[in-house]
C-alpha cells in the first residue's frame, strides 16, 4: 500500500513537472529594457541620429512591428538583431550584447517585446529613451 502511494506521488510530480516546462517563457522587461537601451537605442542613434522609444507606438503598433518581424522598412529581419550571431559580432563594442551572448534568442525577443509593451504609449509605464 505504500509503495502504491509512493509511486502515485511519484507520478503526480512528474506530471507536474512536465506541465511546468511545457509553459511558455514569459519575457523579462528588465532585461529587454538593457538590451533595447543598450543595443537598439545606440544603433539607431548611430545610424539614423534617431532612437525609437517605445512610447512612439502603442502596444498594438507593437505587436503588428514584431509580428512581420520586417526592420528597416522591410530591408532586414528584427530577429536578426536580437540573435547570437549578431550579439557575437557586436559584443566587443557593446556590454549588453556581450552580457547576453549565450541567452537563447527567442527569450531574449521575449524579453524586448515585455518591455516595448509595457513602455508603449498605452502600457503601464510608457518609456522613452532616456
């Protein structure tokens, strides 16, 4: 009898565990608000002496703009700035992407795209690019 118990227990917590890790990462607005100030803020200063606060768009805007997933008006991919190639020729020159080098590049879209919500003109904290 207990062996039975211990072994329905046993199975209880394994179902568990499998139902926790099969759960959506949910994007860290910390550490996308560091990448996006870090490395997208200082590119586009560079670049086109423009940053793109994410209180220019609303949270819809937002998501339409990483769902195409098209920057540069269509030219290039907003993932490829966020991957580990990119952040491996950057790091360098740039803190935040050496920082992040080895985060995986679909927690890190995660985490850029919890802070551009939150930080967007209709968020809870609408962000500039301060």
């Amino acid at each position: 009898m207990t062996f039975a118990r211990t072994l329905t227990a046993a199975a209880a917590l394994a179902l568990l565990g499998v139902s926790f890790s099969a759960q959506a990462y949910d994007g860290d607005w910390k550490r996308g608000r560091v990448y996006y100030r870090s490395v997208c803020t200082s590119c586009h200063t560079s670049q086109s002496g423009h940053a793109f606060a994410p209180n220019e768009k609303t949270k819809a805007e937002w998501a339409a703009y990483l769902q195409a997933d098209k920057h540069a008006k269509g030219k290039d991919t907003v993932k490829q700035y966020i991957s580990k190639q990119y952040r491996a020729s950057i790091k360098a020159q740039n803190k935040a992407a050496e920082k992040f080098a080895d985060t995986p590049d679909q927690e890190l879209f995660e985490d850029i795209k919890a802070f551009v919500t939150k930080g967007a003109k209709d968020g809870d904290s609408p962000a500039g690019c301060s």
